[in-house]
C-alpha cells in the first residue's frame, strides 16, 4: 500500500507565503516524477508544477518566478514554497507522484486546501 500525505495548507493574505509538503510512504521502491496540482471551486484541475528524480523542474506559467517545487528523495518528500501568492491562487493543492512498489502506479493525495485573501 502506497500512500501520499499533503499538509502545510491554510489561510494566508495576498503576498504571503506557504510552504506544502507531501510524504509518500509505504512499500517504496523508487519514485519518478512528481508533482503538485491544483483545482478551484469550479474550475478544471491544473498542473502547476513539475519535478524528476534529477530536479528538473517546469513551472504553469501563472506560477513561473512565485512557487518553488523540490523534493528529498531520501524521505520521497516533495515541496512546493509558494510566495507573493494570489487570490486566484486558491484552491484544492494536491501531490502526485509516480511510484514503483510491486508494480509501477500512479500515487495521488487527497489535498490540502489553500485559501488567499485579498
């Protein structure tokens, strides 16, 4: 059984930071990609931010030069530090990674909720 933990969420003002973090345990072999995603109230999931096993990075271009993502492969960690945050910013934030155990799968969080105030 392979489980993702977010936490690090909360309610901040507009161009405040947040630093999320996302623990993956279970019976872990190796981990790939991972990544942080996001959904608003209404709207479509959206991929905000990628990362390898090497630390390349790619960034949505509505969060390029504000969030971070990094990861400690040593703990199958992953951050996101999240800096002159927005309102639009608020959403559902959740981790994503790709896990081999017994096979290779797909491992999703559940979601840490982030909210912005202006």
């Amino acid at each position: 059984q392979v489980q993702l933990m977010e936490s690090g969420g909360g309610l901040v003002q507009a161009g405040g930071s947040l630093r999320l973090s996302c623990a993956a345990s279970g019976s872990i072999f190796h981990i790939n990609a991972m990544a942080w995603y996001r959904q608003a109230p209404g709207k479509q999931r959206e991929l905000v931010a990628t990362i390898t096993r090497d630390s390349a990075t790619t960034y949505a271009d509505s969060v390029k030069g504000r969030f971070t993502i990094s990861r400690d492969n040593a703990k199958n960690t992953v951050f996101l530090q999240m800096s002159d945050l927005k309102p639009e910013d608020t959403a559902v934030y959740s981790c994503y990674a790709q896990i081999y155990s017994s096979i290779w799968r797909n491992a999703w969080g559940q979601g840490t909720q982030v909210t912005v105030s202006s």
